[in-house]
C-alpha cells in the first residue's frame, strides 16, 4: 500500500493511531453515533456528555426511548449527562 497510509486493518491503525485496543474503538464509535442520532429528536436539549451514559442508551431501542431516558435523567449528576 502506498501513500499517506500505511495500515491495512483498522485495528493497525487504532493501535498505531490511537494507542486502544479496536475493541474500545468500537465503544467510543457507536457511543458517538447514538449521541448523533439524538440530535434529531426535538425538544431534547441536553445530550449524553459521557460515553458510558451514551452506552447505557444503546440497549434502548428507539431514539424516542432514548430521548426520554436521557431527558429523565437529567440533573442527577449535573447539568451535562
């Protein structure tokens, strides 16, 4: 392979890039996406701020029952969940 890259998998490249395991790569990934998804759901003002809470969230099935976990919560551990 030439050029800028030089990892063929991607877990060469967290390993390299990132120094994590692919694994916890993956965590942090679909974390990020369900805080994604939440942004679309309206008048859900506060979205999770911690990948562990975005994590809980995954089991969940829809982002409406998302929206209303996250909204529930809300102000027991702070302003930003």
């Amino acid at each position: 392979m030439s050029g800028r890259y030089s990892h063929v998998t991607f877990e060469e490249y967290v390993e390299q890039r990132w120094d994590m395991a692919d694994s916890r790569a993956r965590q942090l990934i679909l974390a990020a996406n369900v805080t994604d998804e939440l942004k679309s759901v309206k008048n859900l003002t506060v979205l999770p701020s911690r990948e562990s809470h975005a994590k809980e969230l995954l089991h969940l099935e829809s982002d409406n029952d998302r929206a209303a976990v996250s909204s529930s919560t809300r102000g027991r551990e702070g302003p930003n969940l």
